[in-house]
C-alpha cells in the first residue's frame, strides 16, 4: 500500500497536528483515501484504464461555539504533509476570530476508539481484463469496474483515533441486444470469483435472448409486478431524500409524514433499518461520533426512529446517531420475507418483471408518491416464465400503498447492492435488499 494509506503515515500526522494547543480547545483530522483501479468496457474489450490514488485530509479547529474546517489532498511525504496540515491549523484558528458562534455546534464529549481491517480477495487488473474478455466474447458487453482498499480514518485532540479499511471491488456491466434492449447486471463484493462472473455473465446471456422477441405491448393500468433487488434498491434510494432525517420529520417535510403520523402503514412484513455495522460504512463519523451497530428506521410497518445528525440532535434534544449532516442513510437493509429465492417468478405468476428503474422522483411528496421509467430488461411473466419483453413504460405510485397494503412478499435473500458512485472518490456503503412482488403497480403511458 502507498504511504498515503497507510496507517502509520495517518498517526503520525495525527500526533503532529492534533496535540493540544492553547488557543483551541479542540483539533480534528478525517482521511478519506483510496488506491482504485478503473476499468471500462466496450464490446468486452478494454476501453480504458486508469489507477487512481488519492487521500484527502479535512482539518478542524475549535473555539468555544465556533469551528472553521478546511479540505487538502495529501502528497504522501509525511514531512510535506504534516508542513501544510500545521499551517492550515494556524490560518484557521485566526481565521475563528472572524467566525460566528454557532448555535447547533455538536462534538463527541469523550474519547473513542476503534479499527477495522477488512481485506479481501480484489482481481488483479490483467486477470479481470482477461476474464470479461473471455466471458464476454460474442456479445456487445459495456460495462465498468471498480476495485480496491478504501480507508476513513479519524484522530482529535481528545484523544480519539478510528481507523477503517476496506478492500471491495465492483462491476456494473450491459449486454447490449439493440435500439433500447439490454440486461444490466452487476458483480460486487470482497472476494472476487471467476465462476461467480461466469454464473451471472451466463443469467445475462440467456436474457439477452429473450430480449430477441417480439415486445409485450402494455397498456396503462395496475399490475402484479416481481422487482429485482436493483430495483427495490432504487425504490429505497428515492426514499432516502427526505423519509428518514430527524431535521425533515420534525418540519414536517419528511416523505413519510402520514407513516410517523400513523394516517398510514406499511406491511408488516416491511422492517427497514440502517445497518451500519453488516456494510462497509466505517462505525464513525467524520466528526468522531461513533455510529450505532444499527438504528431502526421501520418496524413491523411502523415508523421508528430517525437518522439523526449532530446539528439536529443539538436542535432538538436528542442524541446523534450517526447521520451526517443531510440526515440520509448509508447503509440501509431491508430484511428479507418468506418467498423462496428461486420462486419469485413462480410466485408472481402472470405479471410484469421490472429488473431496473431510472429517472425517479416523487411526483407528490407529502404522499410519497413516487414516478419513474422501467429500463433495460424487464419482462411480461406468464405461469412464472419470462415471456416478451416489454416496452418502457412510466409508473406514478405511493412507496405507501407499494410496501403497504399492495406488498405480496419478499424474498427470502437479501442481495447487496453496493454504492456505485465515483464522482470525485469512490463511496462506501450501499444498499442490502430482497426482491419483491406487489399488486396493482400503476403504470401511467
């Protein structure tokens, strides 16, 4: 690993930066860091390759009720390092002098501590080459692939050091048939397996058979619809943005308003909850409060707690829970029902099969009513066999009425689907879902 990550070079510009100082009353160092490979994929050959190593440094200082932060990358010369990050102190803690108290300040009270190493079994860059070369020849794969250690780490003038670092790889990829035909499937986790790529490379194939007939044309109206856990999981992500905060639920602008107020129920097979510790998300947060093992969000259909950031927590007279400051879930787990695995398509019966959806949003959001497009394979389902594809199709649905008293069942595995985003660094975290079946899903044109 490059000094960038590594452990030693993180305590050793903790050691120099956050010792006591006698104008502030505290000093805090965050690293986000990684040594990524990206690969991208067209026509199953490689398109481009990349290695990306970067750590970033966030710096705080404070003084009574104000605090002043700064952002650097790091060079990985533990001199040069430690040379900008004490000069960046000094400027901050002048600059507190021009900062106003802030009401809302909230900072972990006591010292902490904790480390993960979680190694794994990553692809080595020519191996993954040759393996989707291999396995995806004779089809028009585009895919992208992701790969490498992730490190958070956390150290203050409290004393308080947290370390966390993770190896993960993740592969999202497209069979591509033609016009607006395609399967998308993704491989991700911590051991990288070449049967396992061959297993879902060759689900994708047969599908893109499929996708070779002639379209099931529907008309609008309710159907029964089986959603893969892609699918669940996008469902979840458009929940996020303002179900859960503690900030949006006591303004009343919260999606899930008529769930906290009891006016509504989910299922009671529906239990939803942040599960911090089964995910790769680090137990802490980047102001050092140590994050919960898990927090409930829903149980048994019923609304329970929300996700609670310091400044809201200092707002309202609670205690934070791990939530950072826009209040939005890093590492929900929807828990798995009672449909076997491999009988989803036989338990829908005759209905629709959504494998992916795109372009969500909520179309009234005080009824958590969501819209958004089916997209790539999704399929018209007789006797639970795939029959036709079907055309793109919009939908205009309450999350309420879907989870509540239109949800069939849930399968009984829940598949990770990781965070995929790589806009400026790779994320952490991710969504781990069953699939599920739900009647009268409202398809609008």
């Amino acid at each position: 690993m490059s000094a960038l990550t590594q452990r030693e070079h993180f305590e050793a510009l903790a050691k120099a930066v956050c010792a006591a100082t006698p104008n502030l009353d505290r000093t805090s160092l965050y690293l986000a860091a990684e040594s990524s490979d990206f690969i991208r994929f067209n026509r199953a050959a490689v398109r481009q390759a990349t290695h990306v190593l970067q750590a970033n440094a966030t710096l705080a200082v404070v003084r009574g009720a104000r605090r002043a932060s700064i952002t650097v990358g790091l060079s990985g010369d533990l001199q040069e390092d430690a040379r900008l990050l004490l000069a960046e102190r000094a400027r901050l803690a002048a600059d507190l002098e021009f900062v106003p108290d802030d009401p809302w300040l909230l900072l972990p009270e006591v010292q902490s501590h904790s480390s993960r190493e979680s190694s794994g079994q990553l692809p080595e860059v020519a191996a993954a080459i040759d393996a989707v070369r291999s396995r995806g020849n004779g089809h028009d794969l585009v895919g992208f692939l992701a790969s490498g250690p992730q490190v958070r780490a956390y150290a203050d003038s409290l004393g308080s050091r947290h370390w966390h670092r993770v190896e993960s790889f993740n592969f999202d990829w497209c069979l591509y048939h033609a016009a607006d035909k395609a399967v998308k499937s993704s491989y991700a986790g911590t051991h990288w397996s070449d049967g396992e790529l061959d297993t879902r490379l060759q689900s994708a194939a047969q599908r893109v058979q499929l996708l070779q007939r002639a379209p099931h044309t529907l008309a609008p109206g309710a159907y029964r619809t089986a959603f893969s856990p892609s699918a669940v999981a996008s469902l979840l992500g458009t929940l996020s943005w303002g179900g859960f905060g503690l900030k949006d639920r006591r303004t009343g602008v919260s999606t899930l308003m008529q769930l906290a107020h009891g006016d509504a129920r989910l299922s009671t097979q529906f239990d939803l909850r942040e599960a911090t510790a089964r995910s790769t998300s680090p137990s802490f947060t980047p102001d050092g409060f140590m994050r919960p093992d898990e927090v409930v969000l829903v149980r048994n259909g019923q609304a329970a707690d929300t996700l609670n950031s310091p400044r809201s927590a200092r707002e309202y007279g609670l205690a934070a829970n791990g939530a950072l400051a826009g209040e939005q879930p890093e590492a929900l787990e929807l828990a798995p029902g009672s449909i076997a695995h491999d009988k989803l398509l036989a338990t829908l019966g005759t209905g629709l099969y959504v494998s992916n959806l795109w372009y969500l949003n909520y179309s009234d959001r005080q009824a958590c009513r969501m819209t958004g497009m089916t997209r790539f394979a999704c399929f018209w389902v007789e006797d639970g066999e795939l029959r036709a594809p079907v055309n793109v199709m919009r939908f205009d649905d309450s999350f309420l009425r879907m989870f509540g008293p239109g949800l069939v069942g849930l399968t009984d595995r829940a598949e990770p689907v990781p965070n995929a985003d790589t806009w400026g660094s790779r994320q952490l975290g991710g969504t781990t879902v069953p699939a599920a079946i739900v009647s009268d899903w409202l398809l609008t044109l």
